[in-house]
C-alpha cells in the first residue's frame, strides 16, 4: 500500500511534470477512464496558474500576443511552480524568468513591463498610512525646516526604466498600439503609490525631484535636500522647487509624517 | 467558537465591496477568503474593516493543506492568526486535503486517501494548527475526482472516524457531496446520514458545471435543483445550521445573490418552523 507522502509525491508529479503513475492508484468507475480523471487535476493546475499570469499581466499579454504569451505561461508553470500559499505571488519571478529566458530575453522591454506590472500589483496592497495634507506647510515655523524629517507612504514604490516599457504599457491600456521598443542611456524613474481614494497610480519624476525624493525616503534632513540639488538648480530657484515638490507630494498622498 | 446560528450569509467578494457599504443588503454574515486579506494594506483591508462593523465574519482559508506531509507552514500560521486577531472571525475554517507537496503549492485542495494513516496524520496536525492559532478549526470537505485503490473506508465513515477520533467540527458543503455523487457513483443521502448535526458548524451551497459524464466544480452558475433538495433533506435531519451560496466566478450583482439566498431561507422557514410545530405538538 502506497503511503500518504507517496501519493502526495505523485500527485504532484502529474500536476507538475506530467507523470501518469497516479493513474495506476485510482479505480475505475463510471463513464470516465483514469487518465481523464487525472487529466482534470492537470489541467485544472494549470488553467489556475495561467489565470493567474492572465489578470496580474494583461498588458504584457497584449504585447506579446497569443502564441508567444502562451508559450511564456507553460515554460513558466513548468521552470517557477508556486512555492508561497498566496497565489498573488506566484508572477513574482516573471520579469527575472523574461530576462533569463529566450526568446523573451532578447527583447529586455518585456521584463520591464511585467516589471512595471509587479510594482503596481505591489502598490495595491501595501501597508496604509494616515497622510498629511498641504495644510502641514503653513503649520512648519520657518526655523524649523533645516532639520525638518519626512515620512514617505509606505505603498510607494519607484521604478527605474530603461526602455519606454511604461509609455508601451500606457498605450496598450489606452487601446492603442504601442510605440516600437526603444533603449535610453538614462532611465525614466517612475513613482507608483496608492492615491488617498485607493486607486493606484503612476507619474514620471523629473531629475531634481528624484534627487530631492531619494534623500527624502533616506529621512535627511531639509538643509542635506537644498545642498544635494545645487548641481542641479540655481540657487535662488531651489527654495521655491522644494516647495514646490512637497507641495505635490502633499497632494499626491505621499508624506505621513514630518518631523524635526 | 460560536455555535450560535448565524442564519444566512454569503462569501464576500471584491465586486461587492461599496454596494455593500452603501445598500447594507439583507445577508445575515459574509465568509472572507482569508488569503486574500493576508495582506498589509489597500483596498480589500480598507473595505473588510468597514465590512465588519455591520455584519459578522467568518473566516475561511485555502492554503493550510492541513493534510500534506510537508511541514507546516509557520509563516502562513502566523499570518492567519494575525488576521484572526484583526478580524475577530465567528470561526475559521479550511479544507481537508492536501495542496502543497514538497514546497510547491498546487493551489488546488487536492483529495486525501481515505485511509487510518491520513486519519492519524489529520488528527495529529489538527491539534497542533489549533494549538498555535488558539482557537478551534473547522474544516470542509472537498470535491474529488478520483478515488484512491488503497482507500480503507468511504469517504463519509473517514469523516465520521475524524470527528470521533480528534473532535473537529466540519463545515459541509453540499454542492461538493452532490458532485462527488456523481464522480464516483454513490448516494449522496448515505453520506448525509452519516453526518452527525452535532459535527457540523457550517454549510456551504455552490453551482457547478455538468459534463455529462462528470461534474466540476465550478462555483460559477447559482446553487442547481439537485443541490437544493439535499440541502432541504439535511436540513430535516440538521436542524438550524448557518448556511451560505459560494460563487466564485461568473458573479452576479449582490441583489441577484440576495434573491438566490432566499430559496435557503425559504427552506430554513420550511423544514424548522415545522421543527418546531412538531417540538410543541
Ligand atoms: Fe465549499
């Protein structure tokens, strides 16, 4: 008699690599014969785990088309089985499986769009946090913002791109075809976080502002941010910038806290 | 754990969210997958917290793979017990099979060999699960597919054996007997029967899609006749039992759901309030 650890090993050697010993431990009964009955479990592992590539990267989809999003979601079910109990993170090593992999890795776009759709998924839910709103600029003393501290929320998550993998993404979303890949030296930064209404969003960031906004989530003080962004502003323009940056991150729901 | 009668609930789901805040529907309690609210933050959180303040919860898990012979997963544990804490569930409750094997998950609640091996196995499991969670666990039994060559007993003297040797409640789904019925060729009501009222915590009521040779479970069409008329033969033998309609897909709008939970209600008024005329006779 087979013992429970043996029909669990070959249970998931049908689900996983296609092994039909199972086959040999169940009885015959009714209409179906035992490799339709294994076959059920099969390819109901498998649909689940598509499903799941499906909804997390349909604009990756779009742009791969069907057979070659096909041929992406066998080889990745078969090479990054599920090893955690929430499905949510089963696509986590898409983008790593797409720049490893051939014929996705000679197209780099493609891991930097499931890339993207990683981050957003990541966005929708982490932590929440209470923010502070544009009201905080009035209530600082002037005296106190050389050492003033700011607490970032903790949905945001920064992407660095590449490629125009966004713009492509955008455009797929929008219903329109994507413009063709192209590679820049330096990359677009992307700040992704969850709006005060809990919808995710996105929005490039200028240079001087990512400057700003590194230092910022390093919790350093205002005077370190005004000096780190001289090689980038005239002097007289980086009070004025800075504010107005904090302005928008006010805006944007992402500061939760500031401090002296 | 509670053993009130809850009445009539319903699984909550995403699509729901702000029609059930704002329209307060008539559903006695809402069942949550709780892995889906296994997380740190966002929108299902945000909306669950609401949620709570107006009806009460039970929580309902697909990952504990309670009858794998992997190890626990203590981070899972864990994480399930947080959110216990949080959500202060009427009860809790998860599957009795297997899904991971060596790691990797199926994501599937994968049938068990019905035998005195998996019986000892599960009761021994059981009892450590409750010990780090802190509460009781109810569990549910699956549909299948298949029957194993090596099985020693059917699959309701397995369940009549767990209960009597390690004393966990089950939550008994319906629509799951009625397709294994079908699957392998047995009479639904010999399983019905077999099922103690005093071991049951919860019943669950699901569609699924007929394939003429077989039935899969599907829970993407409403709660079918065949379906219906078991639960109203064990509601005789059950008396009160809180009751809900799984859909997991195709789902329609929280009034269409409202409406296909009357006919459980409707059942419920039927086979207890006779109950009850018979208890006073
Ligand atoms: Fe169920």
């Amino acid at each position: 008699m087979p013992s429970l650890k043996d029909i669990q090993q070959e249970f998931m050697a049908l689900l996983q690599e296609n092994d039909r010993h199972l086959e040999k431990r169940i009885i015959k009964q009714g209409e179906l014969t035992n490799e339709q009955r294994a076959e059920i479990y099969r390819t109901g592992y498998r649909i689940r785990l598509r499903g799941v590539i499906d909804s997390d990267h349909e604009m990756l989809s779009l742009y791969l088309g069907d057979d070659l999003f096909d041929q992406l979601v066998e080889g990745y079910i078969d090479n990054a089985p599920s090893e955690h109990p929430s499905l949510r993170f089963f696509a986590e090593r898409l983008p790593e499986y797409l720049s490893k992999t051939e014929p996705f890795s000679n197209h780099p776009i493609l891991a930097e769009i499931a890339g993207f759709e990683r981050r957003l998924l990541h966005t929708f839910d982490s932590a929440d946090s209470d923010t502070l709103d544009q009201s905080v600029l009035q209530q600082i003393p002037a005296d106190a913002w050389p050492t003033l501290h700011f607490t970032m929320h903790p949905s945001i998550h920064f992407y660095a791109a590449y490629w125009n993998s966004v713009e492509s993404w955008q455009s797929l979303k929008n219903e329109t075809a994507p413009p063709e890949a192209s590679h820049n030296e330096q990359p677009t930064i992307w700040a992704i976080w969850r709006g005060p209404k809990k919808v995710t969003e996105y929005k490039s960031l200028q240079g001087a502002e990512w400057v700003a906004l590194q230092l910022v989530m390093q919790s350093k003080p205002f005077s370190e941010v005004c000096e780190a962004l001289q090689p980038h502003l005239e002097e007289e323009q980086i009070a004025p910038m800075l504010f107005g940056y904090i302005s928008d991150w006010l805006n944007n729901g992402w500061i939760t806290s500031a401090r002296g | 754990m509670s053993t009130d009668f809850l009445g009539f609930g319903l699984g909550l789901r995403t699509k729901h969210f702000s029609t059930i805040l704002s329209e307060k529907p008539a559903v006695d309690w809402f069942e949550i997958i709780s892995e889906n609210y296994m997380v740190d933050g966002g929108k299902p959180r945000y909306f669950l917290d609401q949620i709570r303040r107006d009806y009460p919860i039970v929580m309902h898990g697909v990952s504990m793979s309670i009858g794998s012979t992997d190890p626990l997963n203590m981070d899972y544990l864990k994480g399930l017990k947080k959110l216990s804490e949080e959500v202060q569930p009427q009860w809790m409750s998860d599957h009795l099979c297997f899904t991971t094997v060596g790691g990797i998950n199926s994501h599937d609640l994968l049938p068990l060999p019905y035998t005195q091996e998996t019986l000892d196995h599960l009761t021994q499991r059981i009892h450590q699960v409750q010990e780090i969670l802190g509460r009781e666990m109810v569990f549910e039994n699956v549909s299948s597919y298949l029957t194993y060559e090596h099985d020693q007993m059917q699959e309701w003297e397995f369940l009549a054996s767990l209960a009597t040797q390690c004393g966990c409640k089950f939550l008994l789904d319906i629509n799951n007997i009625y397709v294994s019925s079908r699957n392998h060729g047995f009479d639904p009501m010999d399983y019905l029967h077999a099922i103690k009222p005093e071991w049951v915590q919860q019943i669950h009521l699901a569609g699924h899609s007929d394939m003429g040779t077989h039935i899969v479970d599907t829970h993407d069409h409403p709660v079918p006749d065949p379906v219906w008329a078991l639960y109203e033969e064990y509601a005789k033998i059950s008396g009160p039992k809180s009751t809900m309609i799984e859909r997991d897909d195709n789902i329609p709008s929280m009034q269409e759901l409202v409406e296909e939970l009357q006919l459980a209600r409707d059942i419920g008024d039927r086979v207890w309030s006779q109950e009850k005329r018979a208890a006073h006779a």
